[in-house]
C-alpha cells in the first residue's frame, strides 16, 4: 500500500470511529432535532465516500430506546450538553473531508500526516472508550483538541484543485482581494478598543461631523461597514444587495433630477460622496475602467465601529473588544468566527429572536446554528449565511436542516448562500418566501437542482447562479419570474426536454436588463445565440460562456434541410408556414436578427464559430459600449476590413486569449472601433503595434494627458 492510501485508509478509520461516537450519542440525544429525524427514516453516517463526499445512508434500523426504561428521560435525567458534542463532531466530519479532498492533491507531507492522524485517532479511541452520558464536558473538551489538531493539519496540507490545475487566467478575473486567496476574515479588536482616545482625535470628529450632514438613507450606507474588517475589500454589488435587503434602497427604478436611476447607479453615486468626503477609498485596478471594489482606513473604521455601537446599529465587540456575536439594540446580528460555540446560539440563549431583522456571516465557518431561530423570527429581512468577500474561504452547513424551516422566514427580503459548496438543491421550503428580492447562489458549486415552482418568488429581483457548475439545466417555470431584471449564470444545458428552460423562453422576463449564459449544447454558435435574444427588449448586459465541452461548431458544415416540395404544395398550412417565415425578417423592418438595441454592454467567451457573423462586426454595434472577447482559438478576423471608419459605439474592447485573431493597432483604433478609449490585450500574439503598456493595458485619457505635459 502506498503512503496515499494508507493515508485515506487511516482517515477512512477516522471517520468510522467518528460516526461511532456519533451513533452513541444520537442513542442519548432529546435534541428536538433529533427527535424529528428519528421520526423519519433513521440516518446514520457512514464512511462510505465518493469523490472525497462523506455520505449519509439510510438505516431501515428504528432509533433504538434504553432497555428497561419506563421514565422519559428528560423527566429523569439531568439536561445534557449534547447538541454541542453533535456540533463539534459535525465540525470534525467537515475538516476530515477537506482532509481528505486536499490530500489528494498533495505528493509531500505523508509522513507527519500519517504520524498526526494516528496519535490522534489513538486520543479519540481513548474518548470512545471513556464516553459518560452524565458528563459530557470532558468529552467536550477531548473533542475540541482533537478538532483543533485536525484543523492544523488541514492547514498544512490546504493545496486547492485548482492550483494544482495551474492552469492560466486572464488577470482581469483576478479581482478584489484575490480569488485564489484562502484565509479566513480576521476580525482584530481595533483602533476603536481605546474610546476615550479615539473620540479625542480630529478624525473621528471629523467623521461624526459629516455623518451629521449626510442623509439618514447614506448614514445607515456608511455605518454598515463596521461590520467589515478595517482595509477589507467590499464589492459593490454585494452592498446593494444588503442595502435593498435592509431596505435603506429601494429595488425600484427612481426619477430624479439625473433622469431614472436603477439601485445600481444610486449605490454608485452613494459610494462616489463617501470618496469625495475621504470616507472610503476605491480599490484602484488597472484593468478596470471604473472600481467596482471600496475599503475603508484604520481610523475611519475605528470611528465608524464606535458610532455604530453607540447608536446600536452593530455591536459585535464584547468587554475584551474582542468580536463576538451579539444581538444589536436595532436587532442586528453579525457571525463571527467562534459563533456557533457560544451560548446565544441556541434559541433558548438568543434574546428576543423574534426581533431579529438582519443575520450577516462576517467569518464563522459553521453557521448552521442559525435554523434554530427561523421559526421564531418573523421579522428578519436579511439572512446572509455565505461568504461576502470574493476569496475561497470555505463555509460549511447541513443544507437539508437549514433548508426545512427556511419558509418561516416571511419576511425575508435577501437571502445569500454564496460559497457554500454543502448545498445541492434548494428545498420546496424556500418557495414560501414570498417577499424575497434577491437569491444569491454564486459559487454553490455543486448545486444540482432548482425547484420546479421557483416562479413563486414572485418579487425575486436578482438571481445569481454565477459559479454554480453542477447545475446543468433550468426548470421552464423560471421564465415566469414577471420582475426578474438580473439573471446571473443561466445554463443552457445540453439536454433538450420540454421542462427545460431555453434562452429564448426569457423572451417572457420583460423587465430582463442584465444576463448571463453558461452554454452546454451542441451546435449552438453565435447565431443560434442572436436569434434567442433578439427580442430582449430592455436587455442591456450580456455574457455568455460556452463550455469547454461544446464541440466546434461551423455553420457551413450543417447538413442542408431536405424539403419535400411536393407535401408542401399539397398542404396550404405548410405552405402558409413557410411563406410567414420568410417574410418574418421582411416584416418587422430587418434583413435578419439584431443585436438588442438597448445593449450596452457584451462578453463572449469560448464561441466555437471561426467569424463573427456580419450582424457581431463593428459596423452592426452602433449602440454597444463594452466588448469582450475571450478564449477563443478560432477566430481570426473581425470581418472585411472596412474602406472608412465603422459607426462601432464600442469605448471599452478587451480582447484575451485569442491566439489567431491578426489585427494591427491602426485598423483596430481608426477602422473597426474608431470610439476606442479603453484596449486591453491578453494573450493575442497577433493583435500587432498597440500602445498598451507591459500590463496590455491603453487608455485614450493617458494618451491626452501625455501629449498635453509635452506640450
């Protein structure tokens, strides 16, 4: 047996002496939970793994009862500490299969892996042995250094699939704090832990001063960054979502004396006077025209933290200033890491759960704890149990638990599961959620399924299934959605049903303006794609990715239609349907399919055709303002070279990874896209004698600002 499998034997040993400990106290346990699966089918944990998965298996067994015993335990036996055992044994199934998983990518480390594991399987070995149902605290105790190693270790040996793919990524996916980045939030006590000081200096004076003047919808904006660790990077959207969730922005389209504005463009203008005042600062990234991404200084922060809790907007520093988690006096919660260990995480601690309006996982790893709350609060609008920042830290659930009474919540406005990799489907429950705008998903990697029903969240606004690889189809219903605006990762799957959903169904979301596509199915090139979208009326972002799968496609390669002339003739309804589809075009004023004229903004990554079809050449994107194009092996031209400047409305171009485009700087600039301000080239070997500096980056701005210091 070689070192890997002797390894995965021993964590296969592990987990069963594990799932040991867990039977024996499941037979003890009056947890209600508990109580309610023994109702059911008896689940036991068992070792059986696929792909590094631990399963749950169904035992036809009943729970078994104590012999002998003619008392209800909980009338004859003092109150046990065993929801925190199964807490803690959970929290060691979770970092026994990220073991697991990661040590499949490693070749170094075996011995002290295996010499770590072993002295610690010998420890739990000795906690099985020496198991009291009357005292559970040393248990408890034994139970939480062994976690403690096993975590270290994970720690060791934490060398992610991806990195060991090593494959390439154009840097302008490389975003905020890194995406690659796997360390957890840290939450530090802070310049704020001294008040007295604090409110001496001229700083925080200044802050309390200006937030005076602001509004109260832009007060309650700045204050919600306490919650975030001091120079932690924010994304943008992600504020506007728990913004509108709270309620402090309205998910409606305002008139105002710049015209309408949509929540996006009142959280920039928002995001801009807090630059300006010097409250905020932009995370500046070359490669993006405008910062999506906003951090706050050590001092600001400091002072934002002690205004938020004076006013009990957010408390989240006990005595020790150090963070903890704690119900607000405006009934705000925040999770920390730790929270699930501590007293308030039950139901019975928690203090008014019923007041409760927002739950926000600022770094607690394990927030499944929260389901014990959500039959009671019935005030509660925002719930954000997944990861804010856009790094990979992993959190980890019972999906199945926290799925069965999320329909309580009814009040619930944004919900966010984004990267918890636990979740596969979302329940029949969340349907209740009838007053739910935003559903984010993203990065819930191995999500499966969506409910069937999902049409009834009819308020959902945004849904966001960005990242969501296990997902291979879309049910139908979803084109229902009357005032669905943003649809985020939408598959169009390679299996063509009728309970499917396809692209052209969307046809019905008529308030669509921003979307994105991860194509699956054959043969499905750049003009199958136009005519699916050519009656999006209000769309105005569009990225679409095929998948790597998708075989090449090329339309004079496609077997010509046979027409049966002589059936044709003989049944005028055929012959109708024919006349009616050549005249299609004809009738509504276009030689064939458009670009949506609303358009603003395309991304194509991966299209499998050699050319852009004459209606995606520069002379057809008049009103177009961004262009990206990606990834793409075949395509060679933009199409005949222009003779005078193209009417192309495109500012923004990147081009990446196309190894075969051949374009030289001046037809790019002076024929094709004569609006040029911004190129970004990546990996383009034949895209010749652009200006771009050694990131593969112009701007037309830097360009003027040049000539000008010359002169």
């Amino acid at each position: 047996m070689n070192p890997n499998e002797l390894e995965s034997a021993t964590i296969d040993s592990f987990i069963k002496t594990v799932n040991q400990l867990y039977s024996i106290i499941q037979l003890q346990d009056a947890d209600e939970g508990v109580k309610e699966e023994h109702t059911q089918e008896h689940m036991m944990p068992t070792s059986k793994s696929i792909d590094g998965e631990i399963r749950v298996e169904r035992s036809l067994e009943p729970p078994m009862m104590q012999p002998n015993s003619g008392l209800n335990r909980t009338k004859s036996a003092p109150s046990l500490n065993f929801p925190d055992s199964v807490n803690l044994i959970r929290k060691l199934q979770g970092a026994l299969r990220r073991l697991k998983r990661n040590l499949k990518h490693m070749e170094s480390l075996q011995s002290e892996v295996e010499t770590e594991l072993t002295i610690q399987l010998n420890s739990l070995n000795e906690v099985v042995e020496g198991v009291k149902p009357s005292d559970m605290s040393s248990t408890n105790n034994d139970l939480e250094d062994i976690t403690k190693k096993l975590l270290e270790l994970v720690s060791k040996v934490a060398v992610s699939p991806e990195k060991q793919k090593s494959k390439k990524v154009s840097p302008d996916y490389l975003d905020g704090d890194g995406s690659k980045n796997h360390k957890p939030v840290v939450c530090l006590p802070g310049i704020h832990a001294n008040e007295e000081d604090l409110k001496r200096l001229a700083i925080f004076r200044y802050v309390q001063g200006e937030l005076d003047k602001i509004s109260d919808q832009q007060r309650m904006c700045l204050l919600s960054f306490a919650v975030f660790p001091e120079n932690k990077e924010v994304n943008r959207t992600m504020l506007m979502y728990w913004w509108i969730g709270e309620g402090i922005l309205s998910s409606q389209h305002i008139l105002s004396d710049k015209g309408i504005l949509k929540p996006e463009d009142v959280v920039k203008d928002i995001l801009d006077d807090f630059t300006e005042k010097n409250l905020i600062e932009p995370v500046e990234n070359k490669r993006k025209v405008e910062p999506s991404s906003y951090k706050m200084a050590p001092f600001v922060h400091a002072s934002v933290v002690l205004i938020s809790k004076e006013i009990g907007l957010f408390d989240m520093y006990d005595e020790k200033e150090k963070p903890t988690m704690k119900q607000s006096r405006l009934n705000k919660v925040c999770l920390v890491e730790g929270s699930s260990s501590q007293p308030e995480a039950k139901a019975k601690k928690m203090a008014d759960v019923d007041l409760i309006e927002t739950v926000f996982n600022v770094s607690e790893r394990f927030p499944e704890f929260t389901r014990r709350w959500f039959t009671q609060a019935k005030k509660l609008r925002v719930l954000y149990l997944g990861r804010w920042e856009r790094t990979k830290r992993e959190i980890e659930m019972d999906s199945r638990r926290v799925m069965k009474d999320l329909g309580s919540l009814t009040s619930l406005r944004f919900l966010s599961f984004q990267g918890i990799a636990t979740i596969k489907s979302l329940s029949r429950s969340a349907l209740k959620l009838r007053e739910l705008i935003i559903l984010d998903l993203r990065d819930c990697y191995n999500l499966e399924t969506l409910p069937d029903e999902i049409h009834k969240l009819k308020k959902l606004v945004y849904l966001d299934l960005t990242g969501c690889e296990a997902l291979e189809s879309i049910p139908k219903q979803l084109s229902w959605l009357d005032n669905l605006e943003v649809l985020k990762g939408f598959v169009l799957g390679d299996v063509d049903t009728s309970i499917n959903c396809k692209l052209r169904d969307l046809v019905h979301l008529r308030k669509l303006q921003n979307l994105s596509v991860v194509v699956h199915q054959q043969d499905y090139g750049l003009h199958e794609l136009l005519v699916d979208i050519n009656d999006f009326e209000k769309l105005e972002k569009l990225k679409v990715r095929w998948g790597s799968k998708v075989s090449r496609f090329s339309q004079t390669k496609k077997k010509p239609v046979k027409v049966d002339i002589v059936r044709i003739v003989e049944n005028p309804k055929s012959f109708l349907f024919l006349e009616r589809a050549a005249t299609y075009w004809q009738g509504r004023g276009r030689a064939g399919p458009e670009v949506p004229r609303n358009l603003k903004k395309l991304n194509l990554q991966r299209f499998p055709d050699s050319e852009l079809p004459h209606y995606f050449q520069p002379d057809n994107l008049q009103n177009l303002e961004k262009l990206h194009l990606g990834s793409s092996r075949r395509l060679k031209s933009f199409g005949s070279l222009p003779i005078t400047p193209t009417r192309c409305g495109v500012k923004v171009l990147r081009l990446t990874s196309l190894l075969n485009l051949k374009v030289e700087w001046t037809e790019l600039s002076q024929l094709y896209f004569p609006q040029l301000e911004f190129l970004e080239t990546y990996e383009c070997p034949r895209v010749t004698f652009c200006p771009c500096d050694r990131d593969g980056i112009w701007r037309k701005s830097d360009e003027q600002y040049s000539t000008t210091t010359t002169l």
